[in-house]
C-alpha cells in the first residue's frame, strides 16, 4: 500500500482535470465520503482502474474496497473493451 501522501500524489495525477482537491479525492477513496460534486466513489474507482495498471491499483485502493472497486458497475464505465475483460477476470480471481 502506497502511503497517504503517494496516494495523493497519484490521485492528483490522475485527476488533473478536476477541481476537486487530492484530499477530497482521498476521503472519497476512504469511504468517509459518498461523494464530491456530482463525482462519486465509483466514478473515482473507474479512473484509477483505467488509469493505473493492476500492481498499482493494489497500492492505491484499500482491499477491503476492491469488492466495490471491481463491481459491474465501476468495470463496465472502464475502456477499452479488453480492459473491462481483464478486471472482470481479476475480479474472477479474488
């Protein structure tokens, strides 16, 4: 698990097109929020699964949330095709 600063680090990276603050985006990541401005948790898992490869994503995301992470509804926002079959393959595995 990355710490709480790379974490952030790597969620300001991946959301550099937002306004929302890195930690904002780190008490949605967390759970101690639903959502921020219309962007919610399942939104946030859908960015970092297509914008991180798996290792990382295992860094970033707390396992006790992968379950959410990987659900139908975060895996079928992810592109391209190939990607919503691999993480529906690894959500298979866990």
């Amino acid at each position: 698990m990355y710490s709480e600063a790379e974490i952030t680090d790597r969620l300001k990276l991946l959301m550099w097109d937002t306004k929302i603050s890195p930690g904002e985006l780190v008490l949605l990541l967390k759970g101690e929020r639903d959502q921020i401005n219309g962007f919610t948790r399942k939104n946030l898992f859908a960015k970092i699964l297509n914008g991180y490869n798996w290792h990382a994503v295992r860094k970033i995301i707390p396992e006790n949330e992968l379950k959410e992470a990987l659900s139908d509804e975060v895996v079928k926002g992810l592109f391209p095709r190939t990607l919503r079959k691999k993480y529906i393959y690894v959500r298979s595995l866990l």
